[in-house]
C-alpha cells in the first residue's frame, strides 16, 4: 500500500515539475525573434555577434554594401550601408535589432 502512495506522490511531482518549465523564453530580453527588425536606439550591452554575423544579419534584413563595421564602447555594431539607394549609418545591438541614422 504505501509503495502505491510513494510511487503516486513521485509520479505527480515529476509531472508538476516538467509542466512548470516552458519553452517560451519571452521573458528574456537578450532573445529576440530570429528576424531582424529595426528600433528606435540600439539597447546597450555585451555583444556576442562577430562581425561576420553583423554583416550577415544586416545584410539579411536588406542592407547591401555593408562596411566599416566597428563594435562601439556600448558594444553596438556600427558601420555605414545601402539601402532602396540611400547610403545610411546602421547600428546592430547585441539583441540583434537593427538603428539606422
């Protein structure tokens, strides 16, 4: 009888625990959706792209001629790009969302 209780009780824990995690990772700010898009001032903070990434990532969300990209001391990704024509400043954060000038 009681290994029927322990066994009941270590059941129902595991699947409490197992529901109370979740795969949504909303709550954190560092994760963005995996498509860049654009803010009004790149967030500030420790960027992990390379530059290699940064280019790619500008270059995915339609940036072409991309250069000159330097990590700032905010440790933005900064450079100069065009776009539908018009030559423009780009700023890449470490959440991936991209700032034009």
């Amino acid at each position: 009888m009681h290994r029927h209780v322990i066994a009941a009780i270590l059941a129902a824990s595991i699947a409490t625990g197992t529901s109370a995690q979740s795969t949504d990772r909303s709550h954190n700010p560092a994760i963005k959706h995996p498509t860049a898009h654009g803010v009004a001032m790149p967030a500030k903070g420790r960027n992990s792209f390379t530059e290699a990434q940064a280019r790619g990532r500008l270059e995915k969300a339609g940036f072409s001629a991309v250069s000159r990209l330097a990590k700032d001391r905010n440790g933005v990704w900064q450079g100069t790009a065009v776009r539908n024509g018009a030559k423009t400043t780009v700023m890449l954060d470490y959440k991936g969302n991209i700032t034009t000038r």
